[in-house]
C-alpha cells in the first residue's frame, strides 16, 4: 500500500511510552468514501480542529500519514501520551469497511508492533469506544475477528521468514570446512528444535 503525507499540525511532544493502537472510524456522514477521506484530512490539517490521527485508511486501502508515528496525535483525549490512533473512513456507522482497509490496518499494527514492542492482542489493540464510552467508533460493522486473523498470519510469516534467515545461516556452518563435528551437531539441534517451536506455535504439537 502507499501512504501520502499530509501533516497536521495537530500534535504534541514525542511520547515517552506507547502501549498499543486506538482504532477509530471517522463518522464525518460525507456523501461518499472519497468525500469522507478528502474531509478527514482537511479537518485534521486545520489548526482549529484541535485533532488528529497518526494515519488514515480510506475505503480504497491507500492512506496518510498525518503526525509522525513517534509524536503524540490528538485522537483519544487522556490516552493521547500512551497511545497511537489510526482512522479508517466510514462516513455513517451503518457503513462496511472494506476488504482493502482490513489488510491496510494490519500491515499498518504488525509494523507499529514491531516498532514499539507492543503485543498483538485485544488488550493493546482497542476501539475508541472501548476507552471512551461517549464514543461508538468503530463500531458493530467492524470485524475484529477478521483483523486479528489477518494479523496472525502476517506474524507466522515474520516468525517463518525469520527462521528461514536462521536455517541458512546454520547450513551454512553445517557446510564450512573448518566446522567439526561437535559444531556440526549442534547446529542440527538448533535446526530441529526450531521445527518443534513452529509446530508448537501452529499447534500441530
Ligand atoms: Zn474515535
């Protein structure tokens, strides 16, 4: 996906700590996707909104980065110092997010994830009305079981590709003239008990 910059200058000092992503929907009632997207970035670009999103996902799954990942944005009042904010378009809360803003939002945490060491589970990932109960977004029309589904899969990827790295790297020791035998077993140990963690992780053991 690609992501535009278009900067607000709503925002405060870098945050000292982060703990996790706040999910929101953006509910501006435009009279389409793009007119929503268009408006959101306007309003969060206006010095008297007072607010702001580190990104926002529009329907087609493109995006925007708003105020840098490291700064504080004003999206989740008290939870700002603590906590990211990410928008998705939906202009009316009987709107269904789309299949593209799904995958957007899951590359977008397993990043963040990775970035902040923050883990991927419904504890540092909540909606918006979770931590304030004036607030519905984002709402009955998102589907956390299809983002947390996307963002399982995308994390055995990383834990695979990792492990591929590994694997090759202890081939490569298994294979170096000057490797002994003791040198040899024990990268096979390493290469077998990486098997069982995998089979372990995807419950096949
Ligand atoms: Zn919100």
């Amino acid at each position: 996906m690609t992501w535009e910059v278009r900067p607000s200058p709503n925002h405060g000092d870098p945050r000292q700590l982060t703990l996790g992503v706040v999910i929101h929907s953006t509910r501006g009632g435009a009279a389409s996707q793009q007119a929503e997207y268009a408006a959101t970035l306007n309003w969060f670009a206006n010095p008297a909104s007072q607010v702001s999103a580190h990104r926002v996902i529009g329907f087609d799954g493109a995006g925007a980065v708003i105020v840098d990942d490291d700064l504080i944005a004003w999206h989740a009042t008290d939870h700002n110092n603590r906590w990211l904010g990410v928008e998705l378009t939906e202009p009316f809360i009987t709107d269904p997010y789309s299949e593209e803003q799904y995958r957007s939002l899951a590359d977008l945490l397993l990043e963040w994830s990775a970035k902040y060491g923050f883990p991927l589970d419904r504890d540092h990932l909540v909606a918006h009305s979770e931590v304030n109960p004036q607030k519905s977004d984002p709402g009955p029309l998102f589907d956390w079981d299809r983002l947390m589904a996307l963002l399982l899969g995308g994390d055995m990827q990383s834990i695979i590709e990792s492990l591929n790295r590994e694997w090759a790297l202890l081939d490569a020791i298994q294979q170096h003239p000057e490797a002994t035998q003791a040198i040899k077993d024990l990268a096979e140990q390493v290469k077998q008990e990486g098997v069982v963690e995998v089979k372990k992780a995807i419950g096949l053991q």
